[in-house]
C-alpha cells in the first residue's frame, strides 16, 4: 500500500515537474514563435535602409530612409548612428527641429559646437523613427588642422548606422536583444533586435576645406605687415590732426 | 513736441514693427530663420534662472546674468519680449542721440537727419529685431556720455559701471573721460604736482562710483554662480580664439598657427603645452602663437592711447575713435561689432566736413569692403569652396578700407574745442 502510495507521489511529481518543464518550453516556443511572428523571415527580408548626405560646405543634411515590407503591427526604428570627430550635431538646432518637425534625434554626450576637430572627439547619436520611414538629420563639419600638403579638402566619413527595430505588441528573448532607451525622452531601457543581415550601404564621405599651412609664414607676414601699414597710417593721421 | 520728431520716431517704430511681423512670419514658415541663435541662448538663460539654476547652463551663453535676468518676461509672458526690450532700447538711443546733438550745438534740422542715420538705418533695427543685445549697451554708452555733457557725474558713473560689466570694450572709454575730467596740467608746477593735480574731486568721484557699481555687481554675481560666472562673462572674451572665419584681418593667420598651444593664449600655456606633448616644434609654435596674440594687442593699445590724448576735449568724438579701432583690430569681428561704433556715428557727423558725395563715397567703400568678404565667406562655408586665401585677402582688404575711412574722418573733423576757441 505505502508502495503504491510513493508510486502516486512520485508519479504525481513527475507529472508536475513535466508539465512546469513543458510548460516552460512551450512558452519559450511561444516566444520564440512570438518572435517569428513579429518580424517574421519576409519581414526581414523585405528591410531596407538607405543613407545620403546631401547640401554642401559645412553644413549638411544626413537623409536616412527604412523600408519594410506590410506587417501587422507597429514598427519602431532606431538607428544607431556613430559619429567621428570631423562633425558634430547642434543639440540646441535638434531640439528647435523636434518642435516643429517631429525629428526624434537623442545624443549620447555633451557636444562641443565651438572646438576644432582635433580637440573634439566622436558621439553617437540615436535616431528614432516611430511611424515614419524617412529622418534629415542636420550636421555641422568642424574646422580641421591646416594641411601641410596641397591637399585642399579633408574628408570626414560617416559610417553607416546600426538598425535597430522593436515592437509594442511583441516582446523579443533576451538573447537576441540589444538594449537602447525606448524613446528619445530616454526614460527607460528597452529591447531592440539588432538587423544585422542588411546590404551594406557603404560609408558617406562630406569634403572640407581646410587652410594650408605651407602658407602660414607668407599669411603672417602679409598680415603683420597690413596691420602694422594701417597702424602707422592712423597714427599718423592722428597725430596731424590732433590737440596735444 | 515737435511735428519732426514724432514723424521720425513713428517711422522708427513702424519700421520695426514691420520688421518684427516679417521675423515672426519667417521663423515660422521658412527653413532659413530670422531669429538670431543668440536670441534663444538668452531664453534658454533665462529659463533656467526662472527655475532657480545658473544661467551658465546654457552653453554659450557668455553674458552677464543681468541680461538673462532682464529677459525672463520672455518664458514668464511672451517669447517677443526680448525683441521689444531691444527695440525700445534702440528708440531710447534715439531720443539720447538727439539730446546728446542738442547739447553740443546742432541745429533741431541737422541733428534730426543724424538721428535719422541711426534709427532708420537698417542695420540697427535688424539687429535688434533679430534678438541680439546690442542695443542695450548702445542705450547704456550714450546715457553715460549725456549725463557727462549735463555734469551729473555720480548717474554718469553708474551707468558706466553697468555698461563695463555687461560687455568690456567700453572700458577703453576710462581714458578719454579721465582725461576730460582731469584738470589740464600746469606749466609752471612740476610733474608730481601735475600728476596729483589730475586727480582732482570730479575724477575721485567718478572712478569711486563706477568702480564700487562694477564691483559690486560681479562680487554678487560671483557669489551666486562663482567661477561660471567670471570665466563665460569675461575670461572667455579676454582669451577667445576663435579661428572660424569672420571679420578679422587676424583669422586665418590664427588659424594656422592655432595649434601647438591649443586653445590657451599667452606664451606660457603655449610653452606649456609644447612641453607636454613633447615635441620642440610644440613649444616653438606654442611660444610663438602665444606672444604672436600678445602683438596683436599693440596696434589696438597704441591707437587707444593716442587717440585719448589727441582728443580728450571731444568725448564723444574719442569714443568713437576707440570704438572703431578696436572693433577693426580685434581679433574676432562679427557685424554685430558695427553696431558698438555706428551708435556713435551721429555724434561726429555734424561736425564733419568731408560734403556729401565724399561721405556717400565712403559708405559705398565700405559696403563694398564687407561685401568683397561676404561673398568668399559664403561660397566657403555653404558651398565648401575652398576660399581661404580670399577670405583671408578679403579681410586685410576691408581691415585697409576700415582704416582709410577713419583717416578721412579723422582730417576732415572740427573738434568742440576749436569750436569754442572760435567763439570765445
């Protein structure tokens, strides 16, 4: 009897332990297909992102623009974009355009909008596009050294962003997740999955003029001598034509 | 009141109204703004002094917490405020301009037509209309002078604290005030008695009251925003070095030479930093940058000095003279520095007699001239020319230009002191 009794038990317990373990890995099948479910291989397959940069001189505009085949919930894009030191992006002239043009831009550090390039050092800036496909981002080329070469331009190159894509409806394993403020407000951490399988579209370069330091003794000579000429002359003048 | 001046003033306020409309118009509506960046650097100060922080917060702004103060109507009432204040303070030059002009012997007809040289200038009221301060401080220099010309020293000597702690450049006015309010010196007594005889009462005077006003004000300041305060306000502007083009015959030479002692100025820091990056090359470039800014000091210091002396009877005249000397050798110049000189352009007109087409011909010169730098300027930094050397040419060419105009102001200027010998 007490036999048959420990057999129930340890049938029972197996059962449950079966089912709890059961239970879990069909809810990790749940969300695994969850998963598939919120962006699906056709999904994936259908992504495309594309970056230009456009204007000229020191003040461009970066064009970005995702495309995703039709799916059946909300889509919200985050690109990741790193920056070198040759650019910078006025957060003051960012949070002007959120007002007025809905552009979601989120900066990760203090940028310095006054410094030259080679006392400023890179940022990231997060760009968050919630319903919309397409972002102009403004930025600003710094000033560079003086090229000791005939070189007359400098070129800063922009590499292209990181997508990050998430989604209200679903919730995506820890695993397979990077992790990145939900909005551009930055009040929490969210999940994002990273697309990594896109066609690259290659880095986009701006060109900028920099001095030319082979011309730094003539420019010193030219201007300490006509400063020096009007100096003299006024002095001059003053001198005449003043009471003493 | 006279049936001129009402019509002048009321086109004065017209045309800024007109130009507030179009501002508000083209901020909303265009891509390109009319509204100065500036303007919303000071709103962005007083915000954050309206929430109970420093001003200082908001980078660059590099301006008395007085001004951040003045323009918290704009979060509290209306965001055009500021612009109004400017507008109103550009009016208030007006109205002391031709005070100023009655005082010193102008006929009612004359003088008019210098005032009309400010307010219905364009220059001026798109400035202020835009948002920037400078008519502030234009009001703030020309109260000082006229309450100089009625004797009321203490109010002369307070106005002229505030306008020294709100920006440094009128503190080049000390010399020629000093020196007008000195006693002249004597032939017959020797030098030290001389010397003590030119610190007479009214100079004690003014020197105690503006003095304690300045001091006051940044020991205050000091204390509510420490080194924030003294660093942005004046420290930033004594040792800026800012090598994007602009104005100043000194930029691209600085620009080339800036590195080496980074962004620091003087000789030290640049040895300094030469050391440190170990390199002879650093510690020769940075020596040699540094004492290169200390030169550039010199033309400014010796046409500041001789001017004062040569012109110590004609205040307005000498002020005038500073103003435009130190604005064209600076090494920084923005068209906002125009202003700092062009409020006192009226003053020295009427007693001026280069005759009309030789005034206009000079005018033309030097629209010409900043025209001449505009247009490199442009295509450099919105089309990505590289227009360096002509910038460069260009900024020598008008730093000349600036100089020729004031040499033809200079000979052909009658100061109040032959006038009076005339009369006597």
């Amino acid at each position: 009897m007490s036999a048959d009794r420990t057999c129930i038990i340890f049938y029972l317990l197996s059962a449950v332990l079966y089912f709890i373990h059961n239970g879990n890995s069909q809810e990790g099948i749940f969300n695994a297909k969850h998963a598939d479910h919120c962006f699906p291989s056709e999904f994936l397959e259908s992504l495309s992102m594309s970056m230009k940069i456009t204007k000229a001189g020191f003040h461009r505009d970066l064009l970005y623009s995702v495309e995703w085949g039709k799916v059946d919930h909300d889509v919200k894009a985050l690109l990741v974009q790193k920056m070198p030191s040759g650019v910078y992006m006025d957060e003051y002239q960012l949070e002007t355009l959120k007002h007025d043009t809905g552009l979601e831009v989120l900066l990760d550090s203090k940028v310095d909008l006054e410094a030259p390039e080679y006392l400023s050092s890179g940022f990231t800036a997060l760009v968050f596009l919630s319903g919309k496909h397409e972002a102009t981002v403004p930025v600003h080329g710094r000033y560079h050294r003086p090229s000791n070469s005939s070189q007359k331009w400098v070129t800063v190159e922009i590499e292209p962003p990181r997508l990050l894509l998430r989604s209200d409806q679903c919730v995506l394993p820890h695993h397979e997740a990077t992790e990145a403020p939900c909005t551009v407000r930055n009040h929490s951490i969210c999940s994002w999955l990273e697309i990594r399988r896109l066609e690259d579209t290659g880095p986009v370069s701006l060109e900028i003029p920099v001095g030319d330091s082979s011309m730094t003794l003539c420019v010193c000579v030219g201007t300490v001598l006509t400063a020096a000429l009007s100096c003299v002359f006024l002095l001059r003048s003053i001198w005449r034509h003043g009471t003493f | 009141m006279d049936v001129r001046v009402c019509g002048m003033f009321s086109a004065a306020v017209l045309f800024r109204l007109v130009l507030l409309c179009v501002g508000v118009y083209q901020d909303q509506n265009l891509q390109l703004k009319y509204t100065d960046v500036d303007y919303h650097v000071f709103t962005d100060a007083s915000r954050f002094i309206t929430q109970g922080e420093s001003p200082y917060r908001r980078s660059t702004f590099r301006y008395t917490p007085v001004l951040a103060l003045m323009l918290t109507p704009n979060v509290l009432l209306t965001a055009h405020f500021g612009k109004l204040l400017f507008c109103g303070c550009d009016l208030l030059s007006g109205w002391l301009l031709l005070r100023l002009l009655a005082l010193r012997g102008t006929s009612r007809g004359s003088a008019l037509v210098c005032c009309g040289l400010w307010l219905l200038n364009p220059l001026p009221a798109g400035v202020s209309t835009r948002g920037n301060a400078e008519s502030v401080l234009a009001a703030l220099v020309l109260s000082t002078l006229l309450c100089l010309e009625c004797r009321r020293l203490a109010a002369a000597a307070l106005l002229f604290g505030l306008s020294v702690h709100m920006k440094i450049y009128p503190l080049t006015y000390a010399l020629p005030i000093a020196l007008s309010l000195a006693e002249a010196p004597s032939r017959e007594r020797g030098l030290v008695p001389n010397l003590v005889r030119l610190f007479n009462r009214d100079l004690l005077l003014f020197a105690a009251v503006s003095g304690s006003v300045f001091m006051a004000l940044n020991g205050t300041f000091y204390c509510i925003y420490g080194w924030d305060f003294l660093h942005e306000s004046y420290l930033y502007h004594v040792t800026r070095r800012d090598i994007r083009h602009n104005f100043s015959p000194y930029f691209y030479m600085l620009y080339l030479t800036a590195e080496g002692s980074g962004t620091g100025s003087g000789i030290w820091s640049g040895i300094w930093s030469g050391i440190w990056s170990g390199s002879w090359s650093g510690i020769w470039s940075g020596s040699w940058s540094g004492s290169l800014a200390l030169v550039l000091f010199v033309p400014q210091l010796l046409l500041v000095l001789l001017s004062s002396l040569a012109f110590r009877s004609d205040r307005p005249f000498c002020c005038f003279l500073h103003t435009a000397v130190f604005v064209s050798f600076n090494k920084v110049c923005t068209s906002q520095y125009f202003l700092w000189y062009l409020c006192l352009l009226p003053l020295v007109v009427p007693r001026l007699t280069l005759g009309r087409r030789r005034g206009l011909a000079l005018l033309l010169l030097w629209i010409v001239g900043q025209a001449l730098w505009l247009s490199p300027a442009y295509s450099l930094e919105f089309e990505g020319r590289n227009s360096f050397t002509l910038v460069w040419m260009a900024g020598l060419l008008f730093l000349l230009i600036n100089s020729f105009i004031l040499g033809q102001i200079i000979g052909h200027y009658r100061p109040i002191e032959a006038q009076r010998k005339k009369t006597d």
